[in-house]
C-alpha cells in the first residue's frame, strides 16, 4: 500500500477543529439566503479569494463575519452535519468540536439554539455515520472574563452536552492568567479543560495554561520548541498537543510545511496528534493535513499511526471507548 492511499484509509481522531471554521463558501451564500443576511462578496469565489491571511487577526476578522450567516438551530445543524459527512469521507471515527457561543450570543443569537443544532447532528452522526463525537465549549480571549463567567453559566444546563471547556480567539496580548478564575469555576462545575497556547504566543502562555487553568489538552503548542525544558516535561508528562499544520502555514507561524516542527516533536516522544483546525479558511480537512506533512516530512506508515494513537489516548472519552477506537486502528495496520 502507498502512502497515499495508507493516509486516506489510516483511521483519524481529530481533537482541534472550530465547528464556525468549517463554514464552506458555498454554505456561506446558502445561508446568507435563506436568513436574507447581505455579505461583502459578490460570489463564493470572492470569498475564497480574501483567504490569504497574514497572520492570526487578518484570518479571525473574516471568520467573525462569516458566522454572522449562522442564525437558526437548522443553520447550526446544517454546519455540523456537512462536516461531519467531511469527517466520514477522510475517515475520522471521532471527533472533539470546538464552538464559539460568543460569537453568536453577541449578535442575539441564544445559546440553546447554537447547541441544539450542533448536538442533533452530533447524534445523528453518531447514528447515521457511526462516529462518535464529543463538543468543548470555548471562551473568547479577546472578550473580558466577566463575558466567559455568563456564557459559562449558559451552559450549565447543556453539562450533558458539553465535555469540556476551552479558551480560542487572539493569543496575543490575551494570556491564560486573564481567565483563572473562570476555569476554576469550570472545573468545579465538572468540565475538562483545555487551552489555546503557543500559536502565535510565548512559551510562558503554555507554561501558564498547564499551570493556572490545569488543562487536559494543549491547543496548538508549537512554540514548546523554544524551551528545552518545556519539550522535556511535555515529553514525560504526554501532555497532548493538537496541532494544526496547513493552519500554522496559512496563518504564518511557519513559513512553509517543510519548516514545520511536529515531526520532530513527535519523534522526541511528545503526544502530537494532527488536527484540521478551521478547514474551510486554511485549504483542508483531515486527510489533507496528513497528506501536506508526509509530502514535506519522510514519514513510516507506524508515525503516521502514532498521530491517530496519540489522539486517541488525548480525547475525552472512557477507557471502553478508546479500546473500541484502538481496535479500529490496530485492525488497519494489520492489514495495511
């Protein structure tokens, strides 16, 4: 089997991906339509056009404007729901979702509608497509930490929904310490936690994270490299670290695939896993990701199995659940 066609069937578990970050072109008009919303762009083409991003912002002010289509439980759905047949045709056998409820609390739109629709086709994909699917909440870093107390206490009616809480949006300038207090709590209130950090910010950002908001999972994490000490705790403590390669090279972190660090990182022992981060805007899902580091790192058929089992040893679901996604995996690479 080449290595094409091992990407394509290796079975995938994918940990960092924004739900409002797989909103297509194409759905954009759609919905844009049907909720009579007027965009800045004459076609789906002009909005693939405006994705040459700079750096993190340049990509987040486009990304705010287009969620601004998603308006009722069925929009949210309907997202949900093309993603996952996305997630079907590249093989991913499970998922953690990321939402923004911010994003659209602040245009109106409420809370139990934004996860009404997003947990429907998380149970019809459950269903329909057989995968299994869990969904964090996150936490804008840019909005003040009274805005994530309310929107934490949104979702405390949906606790049977949510697995988890995180924190997206603008690293810099917005460190993990501005939001303590409102992971304290989420904890307390029974959430997992996780944490954007070492993107586009310092190290101290992941140090702080691991630290002040005691968190499962490191969203990102690249900039580990730059602390010799970090890397080695990161190694003996498995601290997962989502990364997201085609988004780290569209939004600049790294100038090209070639200069990326997750296969060295991965070959230090580190729990690396790869993730698909904000599809729609960055050029790709999960099997693109795979693919765009293989092209550009010499890669075993077994490394490439190590990011499917290091996602499954990171995501937050029983021990009975990770033995069934194992199987899965071991049963591939037996025959592969």
């Amino acid at each position: 089997m080449n290595q094409a066609t091992f990407i394509h069937q290796l079975p995938k578990v994918e940990l960092h991906l924004h739900i409002e970050g797989t909103l297509e072109p194409e759905m954009m008009f759609q919905l844009a339509q049907r909720n009579q919303i007027d965009l800045p762009f004459a076609s789906p083409q002009e909005v693939k056009a405006a994705y040459e991003f700079t750096n993190l912002q340049s990509f987040l002010d486009i990304y705010y404007q287009g969620a601004n289509v998603l308006i009722e439980e069925q929009d949210f759905y309907d997202l949900t729901w093309a993603y996952l047949l996305k997630c079907q045709q590249d093989n991913v056998i499970h998922t953690e979702i990321f939402f923004d409820p911010q994003t659209h609390t602040a245009r109106g739109i409420h809370f139990d509608t934004v996860i009404a629709g997003i947990d429907r086709a998380m149970k019809d994909g459950l269903e329909q497509l057989g995968i299994t699917s869990r969904i964090i909440m996150c936490f804008l870093r840019h909005l003040d930490e009274e805005s994530a107390f309310e929107v934490l206490e949104m979702a405390l009616p949906h606790k049977d929904k949510i697995i988890g809480v995180g924190l997206d949006s603008s690293e810099l300038g917005h460190p993990p310490e501005k939001f303590e207090r409102v992971f304290s709590k989420a904890r307390d209130e029974g959430f997992l936690t996780v944490a954007h950090a070492g993107e586009e910010g310092p190290v101290n950002n992941i140090y702080n994270s691991l630290e002040l908001l005691n968190v499962s999972r490191i969203d990102h994490g690249v900039r580990c490299a730059d602390d010799e000490q970090l890397v080695a705790l990161l190694a003996e403590s498995k601290m997962p670290l989502t990364v997201c390669p085609l988004s780290n090279t569209k939004l600049k972190v790294f100038d090209e695939m070639r200069d990326h660090n997750i296969v060295e990182l991965l070959r230090r022992g580190l729990c690396v896993t790869i993730n698909s981060d904000d599809p729609a805007y960055f050029g790709g899902y999960m099997t693109d990701n795979f693919l765009a580091v293989a092209e550009c790192h010499a890669l075993s058929q077994e490394e490439l199995a190590l990011f499917t089992r290091n996602a499954i040893n990171a995501s937050f679901v029983s021990e009975a659940e990770k033995r069934v996604l194992r199987e899965k995996l071991d049963g591939f690479v037996a025959t592969a």
